[in-house]
C-alpha cells in the first residue's frame, strides 16, 4: 500500500468514526469532521499533508 493509498484509508476512516461518535454521543464531534475536509482541501492546494509525513517516517512506501 502506497502513502496516497494509506491517507485515503485513514481520512476515511477518521471520517466515519467522527460521524459515528456525534450521532452516538456529541454533535461536536462534527467538528472533528470538518477539521479533516479543511486538512483535505488545504492539501489539494499545497500538496502538502501532516499525516504523510507521518507515515514515510513509518516507512511506508511511495
């Protein structure tokens, strides 16, 4: 699995948990979800993403 790969593996599943935790306990955690589509579209433009850098000091390949 490449890192684009695992970053689309992991935002979407932060996804889903976020959305899970504010039907289930707080709407706030909504706020979590918005925080991954701004860090999405931010990355869009930039090409530049936190969690790769994460995971190619993982070693997870390109």
């Amino acid at each position: 699995m490449t890192i684009n790969e695992s970053l689309r593996l992991i935002a979407g599943v932060m996804i889903l948990v976020s959305l899970y935790l504010a039907t289930n306990f707080s709407i706030n955690w909504l706020w979590f979800t918005a925080f991954i589509g701004v860090n999405l579209l931010q990355s869009s433009f930039t090409k530049w993403c936190p969690m790769m850098a994460v995971l190619k000091k993982l070693g997870v390949k390109s």
